[in-house]
C-alpha cells in the first residue's frame, strides 16, 4: 500500500506540504488533497477532505472581481 502524504512523498513540495487549510483556516497542517469547487481546485487537510465528502463542510468559493459599474447619468 502506497503512502503517497507522508514522509519522501511530500519533501519535495513546498514546506513540506504544510500551510493554512482554506476551510478550517487551521496552520501548520498538511493540505495534500485536492478538492475541486466551481472551476477551481483547492489543496484541503485530511479531515476537511472527509468533512466535504460527507456533506458536513463546503470549499470556500473565490468570487472573480468583476468591474466596477459605473454610473453613466453623472455628467
């Protein structure tokens, strides 16, 4: 059986594959699995993972910026 989040498998991404989980906001966590929302994927901790597959925790969703209205009467 592979263990593909541990040890040599994560060295070579960056720390090691620890940073802030986006759904938890929890710090010094692995975020080694890919989760994909609207278009967009997203690296999440273990127990988010599980939380999203069961239905308990969704992905944050990034709004695109969209431009500014203007108002054209102003003049």
């Amino acid at each position: 059986m592979s263990k593909n989040h541990r040890g040599k498998g994560i060295r070579d991404q960056f720390a090691h594959g620890r940073g802030e989980c986006p759904v938890c906001k929890r710090n010094s966590v692995k975020i080694l699995y890919e989760q994909e929302a609207e278009g967009q994927k997203f690296k999440i901790c273990k127990v988010c993972k599980a939380a999203v597959k069961n239905g308990k925790k969704s992905l944050p969703v990034v709004k695109s910026a969209e431009a500014p209205k203007t108002d054209a009467t102003a003049g």
